[in-house]
C-alpha cells in the first residue's frame, strides 16, 4: 500500500528553483520544447521518463567527472 509520505520532497528547499530551469533545459535538450507551460498529463510516459532519465544520466556523468 502507498504511503502519504512524499519521498520525492526536495531536502534543500532553496535548490527547488534551480532544479526546476535545469528540468526545463534538460527538457529542451531532449526535444520537449515549452515543458515548463505543458500540461504533463498530456505527455506520454515515455516523454516524461525520457526528463528524469537524462537528469540522472547527467547527474551520474557530473559525479564520474569530478571523481577523476
């Protein structure tokens, strides 16, 4: 059973704004123009998913970088 618990909470409040123009730039990025004023509903989960993925895989690539 799903809990009311929200584990997707951003922990550093102050990030949210910044988080949010990258989500838009990745969106870009990956052909979803005009994300930011979309209706997410209306996307597919693909399109959606196609967002966070790339957001990992950058965030993945960043660390890798700075571990060298």
């Amino acid at each position: 059973m799903a809990s009311n618990n929200r584990s997707n909470r951003t922990l550093v409040p102050q990030a949210r704004q910044g988080l949010n123009r990258w989500k838009y730039e990745v969106a870009s990025d990956v052909g979803l123009q005009n994300y930011e004023n979309t209706d997410k509903g209306n996307l597919s989960s693909r399109q959606n998913g196609s967002v966070g993925g790339e957001m990992v895989k950058r965030m993945v690539q960043s660390y890798e970088q700075n571990l060298k």
